[in-house]
C-alpha cells in the first residue's frame, strides 16, 4: 500500500490520482475513470469530485491501493 500525503482536510479522487502519479493531467481523469474500476473504501467510485479524506483507501485492480494521509 502506498501512502500518499495531503496538506489539506481533503482531496478529491481527481486530484489524488494526479498527486499519486496514476495520471498524467487532470483531463485524463474522466477518461480514467470510464476504463477503469475504482474503489475508495471498497465502495465503486465513478466521481472525478468524490472527496477523500486522511485514512480514506483507494483500491484501483492491476495499478495499486493507496492510503490518504494527512
């Protein structure tokens, strides 16, 4: 699990993907998000604005689980 380090009370899904190097560009989220299956707390999340808090986990099959630290 990697853990990735926010300095805010929360981040969005969108903005974590880019921060933990899944994406390259936030333009590239909404298509990440239709070819890929994304879990946050073992719930499926479609939503690029979901926001994350600090202990959140964000599972995404074949690429990693990462955990928001704040």
């Amino acid at each position: 699990m990697k853990h990735i380090q926010i300095s805010t009370e929360y981040i969005t899904l969108g903005q974590f993907l880019k921060l933990a190097d899944v994406i390259d560009t936030g333009g590239a989220v909404k298509w990440f998000l239709q070819e890929y299956e994304v879990y946050v707390n073992k719930e499926p999340e479609n939503r690029r604005g979901r926001k994350l808090y600090t202990n959140d986990i964000v599972e995404i099959p074949g690429i990693g689980i990462f955990q928001v630290q704040g």
